[in-house]
C-alpha cells in the first residue's frame, strides 16, 4: 500500500504562533505538507481545491465567525474527504465556555494558549492518527471495489464464453435464446412495468438459460427435458444440477445465477435442485420456467401455439404459476393482433358485445376463468364478465375474434 501523507493547514494571522506551531508538525511529521492562510475564507478555497482528507488548526480566537463558517462549509460538503476533515481550534485555556462552544460548532479538538508542547503534540498525534486510519481505510476499500471491477468484467467475460457455447450445442440456439428473451420481457412488462430489476435479471438469465443442458449428450440435446412437468430421466435431473455447480464461480453474479439455478423447480415444490415452491422461487425462475417449456415445444413443431398453451394451463398450480401462463397467452395473443392479416384483436372490457367470440380465456387475478377462447358472447356472457372484473380484475387484455 502506498505511503500515506496527510497535510496540515494552520489558519493563523500571528508570524510567532505560525512559526511555532510549524516547527511541531515538521519535527513529528516530517513528510507531511503545510499549508498556512490567515483566515477561515482562505482556508475554504484551499480546501475546496485540495479536495482531500486533511488537518485544519484554526485559531478561533481571532475570528470566531469566519472560522464557524469554515466548519459549517467543511460540515455540509457532499465530498466526505472534505466533510470529514479533522478540525482543531486554537482556544484559551481561561474560557471554559469558549471551549465548549469550539466542539458545539464542530470542531474535532482544541488547543489552548498558552502553549503547553507535550499537549500540543498530543492533540496533533491523535488528528493524524485519525485521518490516516481513514484515509487507510478509504484506499482499501477503492482496492477492494477495483477488485469487484475486475471480478464482475471476469464474470461477464465467462457468461460470453458459455452464450456462446449454448450457441453452438444448443439447435438453433441464438435463436432460441432472442425469442425467449423476448417474450419473458414481454410478460415481466406486462406483470410489473415499474419493475426494472425483473427486466435485468430475465435479460441476463435468458443468456445462459440453456447451460444446464450442455452436460447432455449430443443424441439428448434436442429432446424436451421434461414430461408432465418433471424432468423426466436421470440424465434430465441433472440439468439443475450442472447449472449449480458451473454458476457456483460466478461470484459477481450471484442474483443472476439465483435465477438460472432455480428454473426447474415446480410450484408444488416438486421440483429441482432445491424444492423450493411457490412464491419462494425467484419470479425471473418461475416466469423463464414457462417460457422455456413453451419453446420447448414449440421448437419441436409438433403443436399450435394454443394447444401449447392448454398443455401449460392443465399444469398451473403444479408446475407453474397460473398468472404467467395467462401471461403466454396474451404475449401470443398480441402477435397475433399485429399480423399482417390479424385473426383477433383486444378490446376494453366495455366494448364486449353480444355476437363476439372470444379468441382468448379471459382469466382473472384470483385465477378464475370467467369464459374460455371460443366462447360466443351473449347478452347474459357479457354481463357476468363485466360483474365478475368489477371485483376481481382481468389479468392483461380481452381479445376477440375478428368477424
């Protein structure tokens, strides 16, 4: 660690006292800096251009109301090497009431004249001592955040290393990785716009969403990893597991990894590696769990995107949380809506009329579904959505069928 010198700045007027109280710092601190000013005004533009921890002994005697300004600056500074500046009046010894007064304003210490040397050397050790424990302090700590710097550029480096690895092993993987990412941002929007720190945690997540898998062989890569919810072999149960034990070295990463570790755990607490269940696990987990099982499937071309849905939907409460599968489904719902040639639309809760066919379940925050998709809306339809949304909101949107 570097040598650490800390200045002194004497704010007196009298030559005799300056010289004095000079020939005491350069005899006991022989490397540190001398500042000297004649007042508290002189002083707080050397502070201010300085900017750095330091020992100010101010004779308070001489001008009480420039130097309770020099303090109250110093006091109310936003940088703390200035805020935290050691400040020792120069008082008198026959004025107990003066010296009460230096520590009310702020100062650290003071000092009384007459002189007596061995107190003067005293009160100067105890400011330095002070201010070089701080300032020792300070330089540990920029050590130990530089340090984190590099850690956390360490760590960013190895997730590029493994994204990339995913996309290479992984079938389609960087394609798959864009599309999940953008659908579980899609649905956090949706669940809470205001909250930025699920943005961030899907956004980083979703890159390394797939690591788990890289343990598989090159014949189980592409195969679905579950079945009925839970993975469905030995060689599938350790996808959670692997992912662990690889996101166990990304120390500056560690809420991220919270999230990737925890995407095959079931909301009944059936799931791995920690069975954990419901709000216990992390919600970026619980909304990546659907989003992945959906392109699972997805990417098997095998089912419509609503039959998907429906096999999701018959799992909530076991395996995922309802919310986020109705979620899905107006994240679908909404592509579909900005097609070229659109198929369903959403409308307000008012403008549902007799004659409309719902194109989408319309579910509400208690997880009741008022009406599945399909349902042709009559009179008596409409007015127990309408009733029933009153008390108990729809999740998302309403979407029709376009005639």
């Amino acid at each position: 660690m570097e040598e650490i010198f800390i200045p002194f700045c004497l704010v007196e007027k009298n030559e005799s006292t300056r010289n004095s109280l000079k020939k005491v710092i350069e005899r006991i601190f022989k490397k540190s800096p001398i500042f000297t000013t004649e007042n508290g005004i002189e002083c707080w533009d050397l502070v201010q251009k300085y900017e750095d921890l330091m020992i100010i002994v101010a004779n308070y005697l001489e001008d009480q109301f420039h130097t309770e300004q020099l303090v109250k600056n110093i006091r109310e500074s936003n940088n703390p090497n200035i805020r935290n500046i050691f400040i020792i009046f120069i008082t008198s010894n026959s004025n107990a009431e003066l010296n009460f007064k230096a520590l009310q304003v702020g100062a650290d210490d003071f000092i009384n004249k007459p002189f007596l040397i061995d107190e003067v050397i005293a009160k100067f050790q105890n400011a330095f001592r002070i201010m070089h424990l701080y300032k020792t302090i300070q330089m540990r700590n920029k050590t130990i955040e530089e340090l984190k710097e590099e850690l956390r550029k360490d760590t960013l480096r190895m997730r590029d290393m493994l994204y990339l690895f995913e996309c290479l092993k992984i079938p389609d993987g960087a394609e798959r990785i864009n599309r999940i990412t953008e659908i579980a941002l899609w649905i956090a929007n949706e669940y809470d716009p205001e909250d930025e720190n699920l943005k961030y945690l899907l956004k980083e997540a979703s890159k390394l969403c797939f690591i788990g898998r890289l343990q598989l062989a090159e014949r189980n890569i592409s195969e679905i990893p579950t079945q009925n919810g839970y993975l469905k072999n030995e060689k599938m149960e350790k996808i959670p597991i692997f992912a662990k034990e690889l996101l166990s070295f990304f120390r500056a990463y560690d809420d991220v990894a919270n999230v990737i570790i925890h995407i095959y755990e079931n909301y009944d607490g059936s799931g791995l590696p920690d069975k954990l269940e419901k709000s216990n696990i992390p919600l970026a987990s619980r909304l990546l769990r659907v989003v992945i099982d959906y392109d699972d499937y997805y990417q098997q071309k095998k089912y419509e995107t609503n039959k998907i849905v429906a096999m999701l939907e018959a799992e909530s409460r076991r395996i995922y949380d309802f919310k986020l599968v109705v979620l899905l489904d107006q994240y679908l719902a909404y592509r579909a809506s900005k097609l070229k040639v659109p198929t369903e639309r959403s409308i307000e809760l008012e403008e549902l009329k007799e004659g409309m066919t719902l194109a989408r379940n319309i579910v509400t925050d208690s997880g009741f579904k008022i009406a599945s998709a399909g349902t042709l809306l009559t009179p008596e339809t409409v007015e127990r959505i309408q009733t029933i949304a009153k008390t108990d909101p729809i999740i998302g949107r309403i979407y029709v069928k376009l005639q």
